[in-house]
C-alpha cells in the first residue's frame, strides 16, 4: 500500500498553488484506535496530507527530477479537530523555490473553515546521490503511477507521454 | 542601504526565526551550528529567508558553500587544513574569519567559520553590490 494521505487534486496550477482533497472515512483503520471511543483525524495525518499536496507541488515544479523530502515544518496551527465524515481540502502555495529546495504555505479547510495551517520546508534529494537499492535508491518519492492516482493527468497540461491510457 | 547594525539586527531576527533560539543566545561571533544548534537542513531554510527577508539571490554555495575540499589531500592532512587549504577558505569563504581559523587550522572545526558576523558581512557586501548595480534605487 501507498503511503498516500491526499484522494485527488481537483486544482493545480504549476509553480504557483494547488488543491487537494482528502475524504474522511469512518472505515479507515486508524479512527478505532484514534481515539477509542471518540475517533479523531490524527493532527500528524493531517500535517503529511498538506505536506504531500505541497511536495508534489514542489515536486512538479521540478518536473519531478528531485527527490522532494519534508525537511522541517517551521510553524503548524491546528484549529479543531477532523472527525470521520468530513472533507478536508488542503490549500498550498509554493513561497519559495530553488535547486536546492522549497518552501509551501498550506491552509487545510473543511468547507469554509479553517481548521489548520503550516508553513513545511522541503529538501530536493537528486536520484543519483542516493544509495542503496531497491526503494531507496534513485528516485523513490515520485515512483509509480502517482500523477494518475491523484488525478494530476487531467489538471497539468497535457505532455507528449507514450502511455496510451485514457481519462479516467 | 541598510546600516551594518541594522543589517544585523535583521540577521538575528531571521536566525530567531528559523532556528527558535533566543535573541539574546545570539552574539556576532555565535557559530550555526557549536552555539546555535543548526542543523544542515537549517542552512537551506536559512537561505530562504535571508533571500525573502533582503530582498536578494543567494546562489547556491555562495554563502554556505558543500564540501570544499572534497577530501582532496592537497588541502587536508591529518585532520588538518594545509596553507593551500587556508588559501581555498579564503576564496569561498570570503566573509570568514579565516585569520583565527588558521591559527589551529583543524578540520573539523571548519562548522565554526559560518558565524553571525559571517553572515552578517556577507549580507552587507551583497546589498552594497546591488546599490553600485542600481544606484538610483532608494
């Protein structure tokens, strides 16, 4: 399985800003043990599912050549709590942008209200310096068919591609 | 153009910032990462927002530059940074204090030439250069 905390981007426009969503079912695992009784979204879930909307944000930016790994998250707000039921929408908007990294702002939404914000510093780790084999070797943040599973085909603009799936 | 101690000031509130220490742990001669705690991934944020903060690029190792010796045994020897390594320093690392470094010139003590003052005077000599490149901006 995919450690994978976003359901679909519904809005993306390069280098600048995107949106995600993310819909919270009571039939996912974690809310039986978080917590028992009184099932909560985890605050750190909720941090990784703005952090990936912003990682792929920067990611893209690069056109996906780095490596994008969460380095440091400077200031995180958490305004109430996420229950099953809910929809999350994670706002991000890429602040600063370099060969060496990025920085995003993200807002996490439930309907009109905020319910949390970050600011989340990324670091661009080059395929070629990493070592290993297997999954940590060369480019193991954006493997797969990652654009297609969050819906990002339909959002980019198109590129040439040899794949000849169609729209989903 | 900012005076040297308002450059500071603005240096200090961006370490404040990005490393969440206390102002008053901060002293010229303060090093990132003995006395502030920086880690390397700190560097990059602080790049960051001395860029936004000053409103100028910093190019990638100007200011923070990655292995510059890259274990060549010209520039180091046992444990040691040779005269030709002193010399390598003192282009990279212009705004340093290479002079007190060279006097017990041990490698791995290299950390302790990224200094506020270092930052300080690098921020300085950048803003300085703009102003000869647009001299009629205020």
């Amino acid at each position: 399985m995919r450690w994978v905390w976003i359901d679909r981007f519904v809005a993306f426009e390069p280098g600048k800003r995107a949106r995600a969503v993310k819909n919270l079912s009571q039939a996912e695992d974690y809310f039986r043990d978080h917590l028992p009784g009184y099932p909560v979204f985890p605050a750190t879930l909720l941090l990784e599912g703005l952090a990936q909307t912003g990682g792929i944000l920067a990611g893209q930016a690069g056109d996906f050549r780095h490596n994008v790994v969460l380095a440091k998250i400077h200031t995180a707000q958490l305004h109430r709590e996420v229950y099953p039921g809910e929809m999350l929408e994670y706002e991000v908007e890429l602040v600063d942008y370099r060969a060496e990294g990025a920085t995003v702002r993200g807002r996490a939404l439930v309907g009109t209200e905020l319910v949390a914000e970050a600011e989340i510093l990324f670091a661009h780790v080059s395929p070629d310096k990493t070592t290993g084999s297997g999954s940590a070797a060369g480019n193991f943040v954006f493997t797969g068919d990652l654009k297609k599973l969050l819906g990002l085909n339909r959002l980019l603009p198109t590129q040439p591609s040899p794949s000849t799936t169609g729209p989903d | 153009m900012p005076s040297k101690q308002e450059i500071y000031e603005k240096v200090v509130a961006t370490l404040v910032d990005s490393l969440n220490v206390d102002p008053e742990e901060i002293r010229p001669e303060a090093t990132l990462q003995g006395d502030l705690g920086a880690e390397s991934i700190d560097f990059l944020d602080i790049v960051f927002r001395l860029e936004r903060g000053f409103g100028i690029k910093i190019p990638r190792g100007e200011l923070f530059p990655e292995s510059i010796f890259q274990g060549d045994p010209e520039y180091v020897q046992d444990g040691k940074v040779t005269p030709k390594g002193i010399e390598l320093l003192r282009q990279r690392l212009p705004f340093a204090d290479i002079d007190s470094f060279a006097k017990d010139p041990q490698v791995n003590k290299i950390s302790d030439l990224f200094t506020v003052e270092m930052i300080t005077r690098y921020i300085e000599s950048k803003l300085q250069a703009e102003e000869v490149t647009a001299p009629s901006a205020s």
